[in-house]
C-alpha cells in the first residue's frame, strides 16, 4: 500500500487546485480530498509533500492535512476498503458540514448566487437546531425532521415555499453524501393543493395603463411603469431592471429590444411598441429603481386603485386580484395573452427567453371557459 498526499494537477478556474490523499492498495488508485484547502502551485512543495512555510495558512493547512493522512491510513491499515471509507463518518455528518462540501464540490458549476443561497440554507439549519437544542445529522434526517423544520420557519415569519427551497439544498447534498438512509427523499414539505398563479387578462392591463399618474404619485407612477414594461417585453423583473439603451436597435424604422435572459442564458428580441417607447423615454432607460420586494408591495396598491379586483382563490379563500399580483405577474400575462390570441407557442418561447416548451407551459393560467372562447373562432366547433 502507497499512501502519500499531492496536488490536484487540474486547477480550478482561479488558478487555486485542491489536496488530495493518494492511496495506490493493490494495484488500485484513489484520492480523498482534503476538505477546504485550494492553493497555487507555487506554494506546493512536492517533496515534503506539505504547503510552503510562506503560505499564510500554512501551519492549518498542513494539520488538516496529516490528519486527514493519519485518517486515510488508518482506515486501510485496519483493513478497510475504498466502498466503505467514510460511511460511518458521513452518517453521523451534520447536516451543515454535507452542505459545506456540496458547495465545495459545486461551486465551479454553481453561479455566486446560487452559492449564497447554500450558505442561507446552512444558516437557518444553524437556527433551527439552535432553536430545537438537537444537532442534525445527515444519517437521522426524515419527514419528522422535515415537519420540524418547515414549522420552525413558518415561525420565523417565512413562507413555506422559502422552507421548501432549503429542504431540496439539503436534499442534495444529503444525497451527494451517499449515505443509506431511505427516508432522505421524504425531507421535503407535505404537499397542499395550491391554487395556480394568476394572470392579468389584456382588459386589466388596460385598467392599469389608463390610471392617471395624477391619481397614483411619483413612487406607484413609475412601478406602474416597470410593470408594464416588464409586460411589452415579457420580461423577468431582474432582466428588466438591467434594462439600457444599449439594449434598444432599429431596423427598417422600427425598434427593438435586444436582450439576454439572465437565467436562461438565451437571447431575446422583442418588438418596441410606441407605448413602451414613451415609458422608457420618461425614465432615461433606467428601470433600476426600487428593490424587487418594493415593486411588488407596490403594484398590488396600483392594482387596486386601477380597480383589478375580481376574485381568486388563494389559500382556500376568495380575494381580490389585486392582493396577490406580483411583477412576475407581468410575464406570465403576457406569455398567456399572446397563447389566448394564437401565438405560436414556439414564437413566444423566442420572445421570452425560455429554454423549451415545458418551462414557457407552466406560465400559460388560462382557464377553460377562456379556451373554449378562444376554440369557438375554428371551423370544428361551428
């Protein structure tokens, strides 16, 4: 048996590269990484296979790496295999050191602020365990700890959709862990009937844009505004609020938006309506004001001055339409308008940046009465 440590010889993209245990038992090879540790080569000394004394971590790095030695060595020495290493270990892991190394692992694929939202995961599992006095640990999680877990942030004042997010991050890192606990699909909040999203219908649009300015003030004026642009353009109110003149073209007399989908990557071209030219023109081509939280408080107030109040359910209940627009409401009425008015679904998937059909579908909130309405134009039902 060969056991001695090296440097990773890929580097990651800052250039940093990982320490690893090479482990040569019979013939066969593998590496066990030393957890947190990235340095550049030129701080590696090969021979003594150690960080250079000039590091400024130098003196922790190199603990952390003997003993993660001492450890790989004597798991082997004790006549371990490399199928069993560390299962016992990652058993009895906490479930905030599996999400640390699931961000370690991923963090070249994942972007920052899918990074950041791994560390609120770890945060609130923190509190949580804080809160009950228990430690959790990958090898116990289940659907009682889930349950726990998810009343611990209705608590706290969060949504059970927010609860929802950080069980699918521990879920992943859980199964990143490859631990034998049959019940890690089961963390996860019991599902209820929900109602869908809903939708502004091309009437409600219209209520909103003929609210006089004078009626709505400087502040719900231009989150009127944001709206209905986000609306023209079908856009994601992050995209909109990246919104520029260097986004806008011209050909043969008439303007374009020209984009790229933040998340999705793909980019967008949109025809400029003349109503969306004066909005633009009134703000410079700046739509970065106000944070996404303000906007959203604030368009339900200019929803219910523009009088969109028909009823919807939301929560078992019946409520004005107005209580629970959002800006996102914006894209997905402009997704289901166009779909209503015989757009193909395709083109609309070009306009608004999605990936494919599947993912522009769940946008679509018509209802059946509104496609029969629209199926009444076609010769089969005449």
């Amino acid at each position: 048996m060969t056991i001695r440590t090296v440097l990773w010889a890929q580097p990651r993209k800052d250039g940093t590269a990982a320490v690893k245990i090479y482990v040569n038992l019979k013939g066969v090879v593998r590496y066990f990484k030393v957890d947190s540790i990235y340095i550049e080569p030129e701080y590696w000394d090969k021979a003594k296979q150690a960080v250079k004394a000039k590091h400024p971590s130098a003196k922790l790095y190199n603990a952390k790496i003997r003993a993660r030695k001492l450890e790989v060595e004597e798991h082997f020495l004790n006549g371990g295999t490399f199928q069993d290493f560390g299962k016992t270990k990652a058993e009895n892991k906490l479930v905030t050191e599996a999400l640390e190394e699931y961000i370690d692992l991923n963090q070249e694929e994942y972007s920052p602020k899918t990074i950041k939202l791994y560390h609120c995961t770890i945060n609130r599992i923190k509190q949580f365990d804080n809160e009950y006095s228990i430690t959790s640990k990958i090898g116990s999680i289940d659907a009682n700890w889930a349950d726990d877990f998810v009343r611990y942030m209705k608590s706290m004042g969060y949504k059970k959709s927010a609860a929802s997010l950080h069980l699918s991050r521990v879920r992943n890192a859980a199964k990143q862990q490859r631990v034998d606990n049959p019940h890690i699909e089961k963390v996860r909040c019991s599902q209820n009937k929900t109602a869908p999203k809903t939708y502004l219908t091309p009437d409600e649009i219209a209520l909103m844009e003929n609210v006089p300015a004078s009626e709505l003030g400087e502040t719900l004026d231009t989150v009127r505004d944001f709206f209905l642009l986000a609306y023209y353009f079908l856009l994601r109110n992050s995209d909109l609020s990246a919104i520029s003149r260097s986004n806008f073209m011209e050909k043969n007399g008439k303007m374009f938006y020209v984009g790229r989908n933040k998340k999705t990557k793909t980019q967008v071209i949109v025809p400029v309506k003349q109503k969306a030219k004066e909005i633009l023109e009134k703000h410079n081509y700046d739509c970065s004001a106000y944070s996404n939280g303000w906007r959203n408080s604030k368009i339900r107030e200019v929803a219910e001055i523009a009088g969109i109040n028909a009823l919807v359910e939301q929560n078992n209940e019946l409520v004005p339409k107005y209580q629970v627009i959002s800006m996102h409401t914006a894209r997905r009425s402009a997704a289901t308008n166009l779909d209503m008015q015989g757009m193909s679904q395709h083109g609309i998937k070009m306009l608004g940046g999605w990936k494919n059909i599947s993912s522009l579908s769940v946008y679509f909130r018509s209802g059946n009465m509104d496609v029969a309405e629209k199926a009444e134009q076609f010769e089969h039902f005449k």
